[in-house]
C-alpha cells in the first residue's frame, strides 16, 4: 500500500468516526428537544394494551386503553365514559338506549369499580370496569392543528362476570435506578421507556467504540512498521499519527454521549408505569349501602 493510499483510507477513517460522533450528538438533541414530550408519557401509552395483557394475572379481565382527542379538555373529561360505553355496544351488539352505567365504591379503600349494564340478543348483560390509569397532554401539530390527547386505562371485565381485579400500582420511574442503569450507555432510557433514545445512544456508543478500537489497532500496526525502520518509514509514522488522532476522536467522542447518556437519566423525566400484582383471592361481592353512593363494594376472601 503506498503513501496516497494510506492517507486516503485514514481521512476516510476520520470522517467516519466524526460522522459518528456528529450523528450521536445530533440523536441526542433530537430525541431531548421539543419533540420529547412522548418521553414522559406513561409506558403503558407507548406500549399499548396488548402488552398491558401480558402483565394480567387474573384471566377473568382485560385491559383495554380508550384514546380521545379534543381542543376542549372539558369535554373530554365530561364525556370520559363514552369510550368505555362504546366498547361495550360494539362488544356485545348492546342497545345503547338501554345502557346504563353507574359506580360501586368499596366504602374501606374508596377503589370505584363501574358497573355497565345493558340488554343484548342474549337479555340482560353487565360488565365491570376499573379505571387504572389516565394521561393527558396538550399537541400542537404542524398542520397547525391542536388540541388535547387524552388516554384512559381501564381493566374491564368479561360480560356477566364479577371479575376478581389485579391490584393496580402506579409507580414512577426512579431517577436514581435509571442513572444506575445508565452505566451501560442507553439502559437508563430504557427503563424509563424511551426506547428510541436509548437504543441510539447505545448503537452510537457501539459504532463509536468500534472505530476507536480500530483506529487504535491501525495505529499500533502503522507505528511498528515505522520503528522497525521499513521502507517509507516516515509515511508509517505519518499514518501511525493520522490512526491515532481517530482513535482519540473516538474515544472522545464515546465519552461526551456516555457524560450526557448519565446525565439524561438522572435528571429527565420518564413517564410512569403500572405495577400488577397479585389480587391474594379478592372477589368483587354487591351489598346495599347506605352511603351516598348507593351500593358499596365489598371483597370476600
């Protein structure tokens, strides 16, 4: 190989590792910029209810996650039973003028769980539902259209069954577990849901060790060729200083997006997430009451 070769392959080697460093760089502030926002949305709003299904531990429910949209946030709130209504008509054809929804409160804990009765082709029908979770967020598009995102989680029943609920924990994501993490560059992010940051942080991290290390090979190859005194010595050392300011640009690279890969973990929000744990036999029972709410929910163990 002679000097012109050798000089070309090591700017080209150069650029590469600087393309690299650029694209890590750029990855960061794209994903911690103004379209972030997704970052602190709960996991179980990026993940859906097909994975939320997988968490179930009582077989007798489902999870299912009702999304609206509205410029008014109040009527989103006002009508935040018409998704759990519109799933049950379309579910099980009920008559939607014979629908009617109303509340159990467990009069110990104050948990509601909602009842939705109706009439199908089969006669009478009932499914309960509780809400688990809500989130909400105000988008402004490009379209120059805005308005509120609103997510509702709830595990609703079979029909006809009196369902025995998971307990339901909401739990944030913990800086201090995430910062951990984030020794292996991009874990943090991913514990905090935000796979998209964390995976590019890690393919960065691996792009850029791997041109360093490389680099760094090269160097020691092209420096032993110049000691031993070769033929075109000076060329080899010349190469030799070339693979080394790769390498360094690579190592320096790596260790910039590892510093902000930390810093990011520890300090930026991560949406929550929803703990499912063992409902230790709990069963939904219906007893009068004479609380304003009409019926108290009891459980039998």
């Amino acid at each position: 190989m002679n000097k012109r070769e050798l000089t070309k392959n090591n700017i080209i080697m150069s650029k590469i590792l600087k393309a690299a460093a650029m694209l890590a760089l750029v990855l960061c502030c794209f994903v911690s910029g103004p379209g972030a926002s997704a970052a602190v949305k709960p996991q179980w709003v990026r993940q859906g209810e097909d994975v939320m299904n997988r968490k179930r531990i009582g077989q007798d429910y489902q999870f299912k996650v009702f999304h609206t949209f509205d410029a008014d946030l109040t009527f989103l709130k006002e009508s935040r039973f018409d998704p759990l209504k519109t799933y049950v008509r379309e579910t099980y054809g009920a008559d939607a003028n014979t629908m009617v929804l109303d509340s159990l409160e467990n009069v110990d804990n104050g948990e509601v769980t909602y009842r939705v009765m109706f009439k199908d082709a089969e006669g009478d029908g009932v499914v309960y539902a509780r809400k688990v979770d809500e989130y909400c967020y105000f988008d402004d598009f490009e379209s120059n259209e805005f308005g509120f995102e609103y997510y509702q989680l709830y595990a609703v029943s079979d029909k006809n069954i009196h369902p025995t609920f998971d307990n339901f924990v909401i739990r944030d994501n913990s800086n201090a577990t995430a910062t951990a993490l984030s020794i292996i560059p991009g874990v943090g992010q991913i514990y905090k849901g935000d796979k998209l940051k964390g995976f590019g942080i890690l393919a960065s991290e691996l792009a850029l060790t791997t041109g360093a290390v490389f680099s760094h090979y090269r160097y020691l190859a092209c420096k032993e060729n110049a000691d031993k005194g070769v033929p075109h010595a000076d060329s080899w050392r010349s190469k030799a200083t070339g693979w080394k300011i790769s390498r360094n640009i690579g190592i320096g690279a790596f260790a910039g997006v590892w510093i902000y890969n930390i810093l990011d973990a520890a300090v930026l929000p991560g949406g929550s997430r929803v703990i499912v744990k063992k409902p230790e036999g709990q069963q939904i029972t219906i007893e009068p009451s004479t609380s304003s709410a009409g019926i108290a929910l009891t459980y039998r163990f």
